[in-house]
C-alpha cells in the first residue's frame, strides 16, 4: 500500500462503474459524491430529502458538467423506504461496484425511528445493514465490489448493550453513548461481513474509515451548547474541511491495495486531521462474539437476511 500522502489525485478512472453513496446531498457525502463522478462513476445519490439533493446535483454539475449522478429518495430510519430505494436501484441498475455507507446522525436527542429503533443505531447501523442486504445480490454478481462503512473515532468510546440496545423509555439514554454504540457497530459489521463473504469465498471487500474531525452538519445537535462551544475553540486548529474529512473513505473505497477488514482515518495527531491512512480501531471491535451477536439482532429487527452463498 502507498505510504506517502495520499489524495484524490490517486483515485484512478472509476469510468463504467455504479456507485451509491447515502447521504450524499451534504458534508462527506457530497465531497465524495463530487470526487466519485469527477473520476467517471455513474453515483446514485441517496437524500432523505430529495429537494435537497437535487440542490447538491446541481452544486456540483456546475463545476462538472459530465458528472453523471442520478438522485433517488432513501431515508435509513424507515425501513420500507429502504426496499423502495434498493427495488427501484435493481430495476435500473444491474451491477453495483461499490456501496458507501456514509449518511448518518451525531449525538441527537432520545428519538425512535419510524419502525421503533432508537435513531442513532437504527440510522448509522440497522438502516445500512438492511440497505447493504438488499443490494448484496447485485453486488455478489459485480467483479471485485467494495462496501465501505463510514465510522468514527467515537467508537473508541462505545458500548454494544445488548442488554438495552435500544435504550427503551430513554433509560440510561446519553446522545454520545449511542452515537458511540452506532459507530463501534459500524466497525463490528465490516468485521462480521467480511468475515462471511470470505468464508462463503466472495468477490468483494468490506472496508471503514472515519473522517477524524471535520467540519459537517453532523455538529448541528451539541453546537449551541456551551461546553462545545469552549472545545470548538480549542480544537479547531486541529479539525478538518469536508473535503478532507471525506478522503479516508474514499481511500477505503478506491485505493487497489486495501484488504478487506482495514480501517482508514486521517494520519495526524490523535487522527483529527492528515492525510488517509490505515489506523488501528479498539480490540472490541474485533470481538467475534458480539460481531455475531449483533448481526443476529440486526437480521431479526430488519427483517433482512443476506444470499451469501455463491
């Protein structure tokens, strides 16, 4: 793998291939999407406001009149508009060359999802799982398909607790403790999907990133508070633009030399802010058992099981 500073420069011709990226009307979404159909990518990009990703199509038409983007409705906290994005993708597309699993939400006050997961898991890691089992089919039949779940450095923190996984009634309900518990089940799924697909011996790779610390709208929840108002201050010489922030996931997406299972996140200090490279997550993202604990759940609350035989 190339040791040196690694940019969007390194992506090479993406020409041919189909590529979803969620949430890609805004922040790292959008950054990757512009990135994506500038190499040549036809991207689907996925908006739960469809108002707004027409906004960020055309945002970026303007500085590529080629880009070939096609925006579809997709809202992760609802599991029927899930089927009705992935059946309409099928109808339109026959191959899927890589799935970015990036859309997601930061520390948001207790809230269910239309189909009753706390938001937090059921948008960052329940609607991706339903959403990739959906397409594997159309992946499994595309040569050398990627998946990549965006993380973050808060999994460090996190906590599967399968014993309140959804924090019911708001018990024991902080917005970082689920948020961290989303994002170390990002990183417990990448393990758990590779796993299968090389056990099932799959063309296909499951990587994860995390954009260290980056300037999007996933702050909109903690940015009016006083105490994130002093850190703001303090760490904002060490945070990133979107830009940025959204090239350790598109090196997981397209660098040739990534192995499946590898987690990418900005080379600097504390991984706040650098250039992509291959960092290291907590061992409790490696744990088996909670990997299969997890993926059980996740099959049983969506309803969603993947085709994983050949």
């Amino acid at each position: 793998m190339k040791e040196q500073a690694w940019s969007k420069e390194d992506i090479p011709s993406l020409k041919g291939q189909t590529v979803i990226v969620t949430g890609g009307n805004s922040g790292l979404g959008y950054e990757s999407v512009k990135v994506l159909s500038k190499r040549g990518a036809t991207v689907i990009l996925g908006s739960r406001s469809m108002e707004r990703g027409q906004e960020a199509y055309l945002s970026i038409q303007k500085e590529n009149p080629n880009a070939d983007i096609d925006v579809m409705a997709l809202d992760l906290s609802d599991l029927q508009s899930i089927k009705t994005f992935t059946d309409a993708f099928k109808e339109k597309y026959d191959r899927l060359d890589l799935l970015l699993n990036n859309a997601g939400v930061m520390t948001t006050p207790y809230g269910k999802t239309k189909d009753g997961f706390e938001q937090q898991l059921g948008i960052n890691h329940l609607g991706h799982f339903a959403l990739t089992g959906q397409l594997f089919e159309t992946l499994k039949k595309t040569p050398n398909a990627r998946i990549v779940n965006i993380s973050s450095n808060a999994h460090k923190s996190g906590k599967v607790n399968f014993d309140n996984l959804m924090f019911e009634g708001g018990k024991g309900y902080t917005p970082m403790k689920a948020y961290a518990q989303s994002k170390l089940a990002n990183l417990l799924f990448t393990q758990e999907l590779q796993r299968k697909i090389d056990e099932n011996g799959l063309d296909m790779t499951v990587t994860a990133a995390h954009p260290g610390i980056a300037s999007t709208n996933l702050m909109r929840h903690i940015e009016d508070k006083f105490l994130y108002k002093i850190l703001g201050r303090l760490l904002a010489p060490m945070t990133q633009e979107a830009t940025n922030g959204a090239l350790p996931g598109l090196r997981a997406a397209t660098d040739a030399d990534v192995k499946g299972g590898e987690y990418f996140g900005p080379g600097g200090r504390w991984e706040m802010k650098g250039s992509p490279v291959a960092v290291s997550p907590i061992t409790k993202s490696y744990d088996v058992m909670d990997a299969d604990q997890l993926w059980k759940i996740s099959e049983e609350l969506t309803g969603v099981t993947y085709p994983l035989n050949k």
